[in-house]
C-alpha cells in the first residue's frame, strides 16, 4: 500500500510562509485578461512575496521555488485545468495492463540551453535525482511513492517502473517539482543547483541573488510549449526579473509607484484599493485552502461531541469576510471549490451555531463553570493548547486566531495560543502535544489521503501530515480503492465521501478558500496560470508606456 | 634639529629620548588587548554552540530532509557530519577549526560557511558603514549647531532626537519608502545593486544612530566650552565657529568614539529588518534563515564573524584616540 511520506520540512512548508503543493490537479488557471493586444519584447519585472530555501524544485516543496524556476523547466507532460494530463516534452505514453510501468514516447528535437540534447537518458538522470538521498527532496520525492527505476529503452523512449500502481503519477509528472534539468548540470552536484538551473524553458537564468532576485533571458530557440499554453514558440519577453519583496506594504508600493510591473499576493487590506486603480489590475486564482486539523487522539478534541462544539461556536463566514476584505472567502470543504472533485454538500453540512455549542458541551459533561467563566469538568478546565509559529505569521492567522479565541470563550472554550519556536512546533507536532494545528494545503483530491490516511499518523521521528490523526477503516479502504482505480470519475466520487465523513466527524475545520492574488500594471498581459496557480511568463507581454 | 629645539616644544625631545619606552608600552598594550580579544572571541563561539544545542529538535531530522531516507543513509549523514560523537568533542574539533579559518559547510545551502558568509558580508557592511557614516556626519553637524545654545533651541534638538532613538527602524523604513519612494519617486525601493537603493536604508538605520551621537556629542562639547582653555582661545579672538571646529569638537569625539565601536556591532546584529523591508541581501537574512532551518554552521560562522569584525573595529577605534588626543600618545 502506497503511504506517502512526508519529511519534517515538508510538513512544515503547509504550516509557514510557503504553502505545501501536494499533487497537481486543480481546475484554477485561465489567461488573465486586458493589456491591449499581445506585444513582442521588453522586460517584465515581478515580485514576489517570500524566498525560497532552495532553488532546486526536486529538493524544495516551497511554492515560490516553483515560481522561481518554471521559467527554467519543463515538464515530461503538462495538464489541462480541469485535470487532464496532455503531451510535453513526452509525445504519448503507454501505462502497462498491471499500471506499474508508464512508457514514455519523448520529443526528439528538444535542447537544454547549455547546448546538451533532451532524450530518455536526461529523464533517466532527473527522475532518479529526484530519489538520490543526496538531493534531500522534501516533496517530489514522497509524491513519487513507490518509484523503481527508469529504464532507457532506446534514445527517445523512456520506462519509468514502480513496484506497486500508483496512480498520482502522471499528475504531479505535471508540476515543476518534477521538472526536467539539463543532466549535464544536474551531474555538477548539489551545490551547483543552489544557485544555477538549466533547463529546456522559455527562459533561461542568467543570476540568482538569494533574498534578492532573479533574472532571466528568453531562450529564442524555445518551439515545444505545451499544448495547454495559449502561445506557442519562444516568449513574447526579452528579459524577466523576478524580486523577493516580503514586506507586504513594500511590494505592494513597488507597484503603484511602477517600480515593479506586477506582484504576487496582492494585501488584503490593499485589495479594493487595487481594484479601483485604473493603472491596476488583480487577478484572483483560487489554489487552496487554510484548514484547523483537531487532533482526534489526544487531549479534550478526543471526543467528536467537543469537536463539534468548537467548530458550532465560532461564526467563520464574518470573522473571514470583516478580516479578509473579500480577498479570500469561507471554506466548508478541506478541498477548494474550484478542485475536480470537491463536494459541494459540505456546504450545508456544518456552520455557525451558539446553541447547539453548548448543547454539545453539556453534553460531553463539561457542565461546570471556573471563576472565569470557562467550562471544566471534574476539576479540569476545557484548554485547547494551540502551538503557532508567530514569527512566521502571513495572511493575519495569528490575528484570526485571537478572533477564534475571543469567539469560543463565550461558550467557555479556554484557547492556549502558544507561540512556539520552529523546534519546538516540531517536537510538539511530533509527540502528539496539541488539541489544535493550522495550515493550508492546496489541495487536490489526492491530497486529501496524506491529510486523513491512517498511515499518515506520524509516528517515530518523520513527521507526517494527518496533523488530525485521524483513523478511520473505511475511509482508509477509499483511499485505497481509489489509489487503484484509474477511472478518474470513480476516484473523485470516492474522495466526495472522504470530504462527506471527515466533515461529518468534526476532524477538520476548512476556515478559508485561499487565493493567488495577482497585481499587475494594466500594461502587463497574458500571464496565466498553472492549475496550481502558479504563474506562468512564457505568454506573457509588457505594453510601451 | 631635536638637540637644538627649545624646551617648550616638547614631542621632538620626547621622541628622541624614549622611543624604546613608547614602543613598549605599545606593545603591551596591544599584548592585553589582543589577549582580552581572544577571549572575547571564544566566549562568543562558545556560548552560541551551546545555545544552539539546547534548541529542542534534531539537527539530523532538519539535515536529511528526505523523508524516505532509508536508516542507513541516516546514519552515513550522522557519521559525515560527526553528529554521532559526544558533545565535547564536536565542541572541540570546531574550535580548532574555527581557529584554522575553517568553518565547515552548510547543512542548508550546500556551499562552505566561509562562502556563504562572504557574499552576504559585503551589502551588509555596507549599509552599516553607510549609516554609521551618515549618522556621524548629521550628529556633528547638529551637535555642533546646538551646544550651548538659546534653551529653547536645545530642547526641541533633544525633543527631537528623543523621538529618532524612539522610532521602531521598521517604522521609519516603511515612512522613508512611502514618502520618498512611492510617492516622490526619488530612491529605487528595490534593486540592491545601485548607489541610489543604499540611501534610503542606511537612512533608515542612522535616524537612531544621530539621535544617540548627538546627545553624547553635545554634552561633551559643552563640557569642553566650559573649559578655561577656551576661554584663552576666546581671548585671543578666535571666532565661536573656530572655537567649536578646532578646539572643542576634539575633545567631544573621544566618547563619540567608544559610542562608535559599539553602535557598529548593535547595528549588524539588528540588520535584518532593514534587510527585510528594503528587500536587501545580508548577514541578517543569512542568520535568521540559519537558525529557523537550525543549519549550525552558518550560525556559528555568522557569530564568529560578526565578534571578529567587532574586536577588529575596536582595536582599529583605539588606535585612533591618540590621533584624535595628543595627550593620550605619551600615557597608556
């Protein structure tokens, strides 16, 4: 059985500025609109909002890395926004009868920029880079399961085996995180990736200055786009520049004072401003969503009844509205909306109910009250210890937090908030020592079995991310058929019931649908998205002007 | 000449008759110094390794990264990396290493500490020779506009200056960037390379730095224009602006100074939310990431540096007292 496993760091990505992207496969993406008619040439000059630790995508999990380097990489296949897996650098490929092996038939007039020729020994080289403990991947490597090896079967066909099915496969194939590099960079080590990708894309990197930018050069001999991209053949920019620009009044300045042609994850409390500046333009890419995981096996949210009391207590749709600004919208379901698979029923499943709160919490036998005004029983105070990582605060949560605090006192919740260090956050992560973790995940469906699969219970040192730890046989046994079935409507009608039960269960409370939040000078057209929501620049224009 | 000199000129004569005796002392002077240094230095690296230790969290869950690591690879990396032996002896074959100039190699970023620390230094000094410059140009500037001056130009100097060492660095990076940045358009927010991206933070980061220099400058030349010398320079009708440049500004930058030497090392520790807002790379920024990724080396790298330039910066400051203090090259 395929149980992936994700790394310490990995975890934590979901957690801190940088937001886990587990298997592709969202339906987000879509040209964004306006910036006059398609121009040839320029310089596009973008910021974004964090930095990445590691450059190298098969190593790092972090979104901005994917940002950072998809200019760079290409991929063997690429997907349409609905989730269809459509060619790349790999023509067609073949899965075998027993779904272990996938034979990729490959381009054949395809080049790395640093001159060296693509062909199945490059994927050969990347694949099991991917693996080389060497590498130290924290995400690509756990999505690719239960990988074998990859075989050379002639110059342009490529067999990747694994030892048992594993039907994620082709779409996280999609992702940068499984981008292909030019092997003869990659045989230069670690260290070289640190600082250099050479790829086949649109772009190619001229200088990467850590915590400051990156730029970049087009490739003027780029003819294989993939056929979900709107242009095809080199792009339309002479010249991408890409800024760390974290402070988020810092960036968004940049842009109105045209220092900066477009930004990433426009402010929430500058998003109407935005909106109404003529100069400006916001293009809103849902990607994911920002969840409380209850832990379901220590401490007072062991009980399903007290679960739900907490989540009944806390009126989310105006604490997210009044915070947000509109900017990012309730969430019911730990899937987002526009993901292949959502179930819109949770919707009416759960919502805001005072009453019904303390019903339950009577009920659960938490009748008395202490001195100041919160529920115990047999002595003991009804605490939910809540480690977060303060330092690391984005999108106002701590502030939410405080919100959801205040709100849960009234029906004599008493919320622990601590603001804990990295280390501590993960010895307390790993020993079980909490009633209540946050983070968001952009989820796909696939996503949803490391988040509520029994084998994602992190025991002994890894870390793992069914942060709920929650176990259930039967969603269990979903998971599993749903692993071996390669009917995609079977498996999204199997993962509707997981969202179904672990809602009904109060294992997780989806707080809000996040979006990318993409600022741009009206100037600046045909940046699209990826269906994880990462923008993509080989479309991309700059007006004169 | 010396022989001949009269006895009122006295430098020539001492010069001549006790060299050996200046050298001496100098020497000895230096010997202490550099002694109390060494021991500043390994206070330093010592008392950073063992705070890093006992921050809870393996190091080689935050070194392997990969999670499906089999349990041998685990231990090859443990061995590598020397992580499987006692305590002491990490601590003690890091401090010669240290010695050696050798600081190891990242956990994180895959390149020797040495590396790492060698491009983040130089836009970190930089900006803080940038401040502290600016900062100590203002300050003489307004210290020697206000001493003693009418009572109400004084108080609304200090008034004033009570608010710059009162200003949150963010703060004021933030007002700096909007005003001349956003709305003016006179400095490049981003862009870390240019003359013109340096000004606004090193503004950012003196505004604190002249209102403390100031403070201490304009005490010390009001204590100096009280002095009976300046009432004879006075005499011999010397201008009150020749009076400050010449004769009072010397002996108020001698705790200026001191103030200096420290100041250099508060400003590189507290570096990284100017680095933060300006978007700048730096030691701050290394640093930070080190310790959130618990990546020891460049931790420890980083302390090392930082009290290496610290006690060089001193040594260099007490050197140049006697330049400043004629008084002080004949006494230690």
């Amino acid at each position: 059985m395929f149980r992936p496993r994700r790394s310490t760091l990995a975890v934590l990505a979901a957690v801190l500025p940088l937001t886990l992207s587990a298997c592709g496969g969202d339906g987000a993406g879509g040209a964004a609109a306006g910036g006059g008619a398609p121009v040839q040439g320029g310089t596009l000059t973008f910021a974004v909002n964090s930095e990445p630790l590691a450059l190298d995508p098969h190593t790092s999990p972090q979104d901005v890395t994917a940002i950072f380097t998809r200019p760079i990489l290409d991929s063997l296949v690429s997907q349409e926004k609905d989730g269809t897996i459509k060619p790349w650098l790999a023509t067609s490929w073949e899965i075998s009868p027993d779904q272990r092996s996938y034979t990729f038939k490959l381009r054949q007039d395809v080049k790395f920029t640093d001159g060296t020729p693509f062909d199945a020994a490059a994927v050969k080289a990347n694949l099991d880079h991917i693996v080389d403990p060497k590498t130290k991947s924290q995400l690509a490597a756990s999505q690719f399961g239960p990988y074998q090896d990859t075989e050379v079967v002639d110059r342009y066909t490529a067999k990747v085996n694994f030892e048992r099915p594993h039907s994620p496969f082709l779409n996280v194939l999609s992702t940068v995180f499984f981008g292909i590099h030019s092997p003869k960079e990659l045989a230069k080590g670690p260290a070289a990736q640190a600082s250099n990708i050479v790829g086949s894309g649109p772009f190619l990197l001229e200088k990467y200055t850590a915590h400051q930018s990156a730029t970049y050069r087009r490739n003027p001999d780029y003819r294989w786009a993939p056929p979900t991209s709107s242009h095809q053949g080199p792009a339309r920019l002479d010249r991408l520049e890409i800024k760390m620009l974290v402070e988020d009044s810092v960036r968004y300045g940049a842009l109105t004072s045209g220092q900066v042609d477009a930004i990433l994850a426009v402010p929430p409390s500058s998003l109407r401003l935005a909106e109404a500046d003529k100069r400006l333009k916001v293009d809103r890419v849902p990607v994911g969503t920002y969840s409380y995981f209850l832990n379901t096996t220590h401490g007072v949210f062991t009980d399903p009844k007290v679960r739900d009391a907490f989540r009944s207590s806390v009126d989310f749709k105006t604490l997210v509205d009044k915070l947000y600004f509109g900017a990012f919208t309730k969430a019911y379901s730990p899937l987002s909306p526009q993901a292949p698979g959502y179930d819109k029923g949770t919707e009416s499943q759960w919502g805001f109910d005072a009453a019904k709160a303390n019903r339950l919490l009577d009920e659960a036998g938490w009748t008395a009250r202490d001195g100041e005004g919160y529920r115990t029983k047999d002595g003991k105070r009804l605490t939910l210890r809540w480690p977060i990582l303060k330092a690391l605060d984005r999108e106002s949560r701590v502030t939410l937090s405080e919100q959801v605090q205040a709100e849960v006192k009234k029906v004599g919740f008493h919320v622990d908030i601590q603001n804990v260090t990295f280390n501590e956050y993960l010895v307390k992560y790993g020993k079980a020592e909490y009633d209540l973790l946050d983070y968001s995940m952009r989820a796909d469906a696939d996503s949803l079995r490391s988040l509520f699969d029994t084998g994602n219970i992190t025991k002994g040192p890894r870390l793992t991310q069914n942060a709920a730890r929650y176990s259930d046989k039967e969603v269990d046994g979903w998971f599993q058929q749903a692993l071996a079935s390669s009917d995609a409507k079977t498996r999204l009608e199997l993962y509707e019931k997981v969202q179904q039960k672990v809602i009904a269960q109060s294992v997780v409370v989806p707080v809000y649908v996040q979006s990318t939040l993409v600022g741009r000078n009206a100037k600046v057209g045909g940046i699209t998205f990826e269906p994880q929501g990462f923008p993509l620049f080989q479309t991309a224009w700059i007006g004169r002007g | 000449m010396a022989e001949t000199a009269p006895p009122a000129v006295k430098a020539p004569v001492r010069s001549h008759r006790r060299p050996s005796r200046i050298t001496g002392r100098a020497a000895r002077r230096a010997a202490v110094r550099l002694a109390t240094s060494l021991l500043v230095f390994w206070g330093a690296l010592t008392a950073s390794f063992f705070a890093l230790q006992a921050i809870p969290g393996s190091t080689v869950d935050a070194l392997l990264g990969n999670n499906d690591a089999s349990m041998e690879v685990r231990q090859q990396i443990i061995s590598d990396y020397g992580l499987d032996r006692p305590l002491h002896a990490q601590y003690l074959t890091y401090v010669g290493r240290a010695l050696l100039g050798d600081l190891g190699r990242s956990y994180q970023l895959d390149q020797p500490v040495t590396g790492a620390i060698g491009a983040a230094i130089v836009p970190s000094l930089q900006l803080t020779a940038a401040g502290l410059a600016l900062g100590l140009a203002v300050a003489t500037a307004l210290a020697l506009a206000t001493a003693h001056r009418r009572r109400a130009v004084r108080s609304i100097s200090s008034g004033v200056e009570l608010v710059g060492v009162s200003v949150p660095v963010f703060w004021a990076a933030i007002l700096l960037l909007t005003l001349f940045s956003f709305r003016l358009g006179w400095f490049p927010a981003v862009g870390g390379d240019s003359v013109a991206a340096l000004v606004l933070p090193a503004v950012a980061i003196a505004i604190p730095v002249t209102a403390v220099l100031t403070q201490v400058m304009r005490e010390g030349l009001e204590r100096a224009l009280d002095e009976p010398f300046v009432l004879t320079a006075r005499a011999r009708g010397m201008t009150d602006a020749a009076v400050r440049l010449r004769h009072a500004l010397r002996h108020a930058l001698l705790p200026v100074v001191t103030l200096v030497g420290w100041l250099f090392g508060a400003l590189l520790g507290g570096i990284v939310v100017t680095e933060k807002v300006f978007g700048r790379p730096g030691l701050g920024r290394l640093v930070v990431d080190a310790v959130v990724t618990k990546d020891l080396p460049v931790v420890l790298g980083v302390v090392i540096c930082t009290a290496a330039l610290y006690i060089v910066i001193n040594i260099a400051l007490d050197l140049f007292y006697p330049v400043i203090d004629p008084r002080l090259r004949g006494v230690s």
